[in-house]
C-alpha cells in the first residue's frame, strides 16, 4: 500500500496522540510517561507550527505515522539544527511507515534551511536505530544513563544526518 505524507494540521491531532501515546505505552521511544489527548495535540501543533515541520504518513486514507522536528538549543548558532522525533502505529511498524515520514520530514527541514537533524535513541530500540542507520543517520556516540523510565537507567545512542 502507498504511503503519502504530508505537512500535519489540527484535524491529525487525535491520530498523532493515539500513535504517540503507543510509543509511550510501549517504552521503547520516549522518557514520556504521560498520555497526550487530542486537545493536548492540537495545542502542541498550534504552538510548534511555523519554525520546525510535522509530518504525517497516511495509508489507506489513516494517518499511521508521523515525525517532527523541533528547536535543537536555543542559541542563535544552532538554529540550522532540528532535533527529531519519528512515531509509527504498533500494526504498521516494519511496514515503511517510519521511512517515508522520516523522508518527508527531511524535505521539509531542508525547505526551511535547516542544515542538520539529530535525535538520541534508546539503545535497546535495534528496529529505530536500523531505521536511522537506513535513512543515512550516524550513530556519533552514547548518552550513558541518559535518564530513567520506570525506575531504570537507560542509554541513548546519539544521531545525526547532515541535510
């Protein structure tokens, strides 16, 4: 099935949450631990739009992915630099969704001048890091004891591509 994405709007907000909310559940993409509601998204597009872009990919007319960049550090010298994040529901992970939105997102940061994208990914999270690996992101090093979920330490690999 084609995969078609486009730039995110306030009618995706209940989608993006229940995709969202599933990384959270599942504890392999986020220090997240609070569930976002619709509204919650709603609110985080209108305030995130403009700057940095969100992606959905849509299958079969449903919104089943969706990736974000947004401000890397506040300083003025690293505003060519997005930090991402990339979200795929649990039925159609390994299906090329998380591909196509992580492709997506990079043409749109490259529209608005960004440089670079960078993200840090959970060291257990092989299926993440093989996609990274895939779209031409390079593993740079490793946050040790980044931060805890559920009462445990957890590494992240740090990436980044070069646009």
């Amino acid at each position: 099935m084609e995969i078609a994405v486009r730039p995110a709007v306030a009618a995706d907000a209940a989608a993006m949450a229940l995709i969202y909310n599933q990384g959270i559940e599942d504890r392999v993409a986020t220090f997240e631990t609070e569930l976002r509601t619709a509204e919650e998204r709603t609110q985080w597009l209108r305030e995130h739009g403009g700057r940095y872009p969100v992606v959905v990919a849509k299958a079969g007319g449903e919104v089943v992915g969706w990736a974000s960049a947004s401000q890397y550090r506040p300083r003025a010298c690293y505003n060519g630099i997005g930090e991402f994040s990339v979200y795929v529901r649990r039925d159609w992970r390994g299906r090329g969704v998380g591909a196509a939105a992580i492709q997506g997102l990079i043409e749109a940061c490259r529209a608005q001048g960004l440089w670079k994208l960078v993200s840090r990914v959970f060291d257990f999270n092989h299926g993440s890091r093989a996609l990274c690996r895939k779209m031409g992101f390079r593993e740079v090093g490793v946050y040790e004891r980044h931060g805890q979920l559920d009462g445990r330490w957890c590494d992240c690999v740090i990436v980044e591509r070069l646009l």
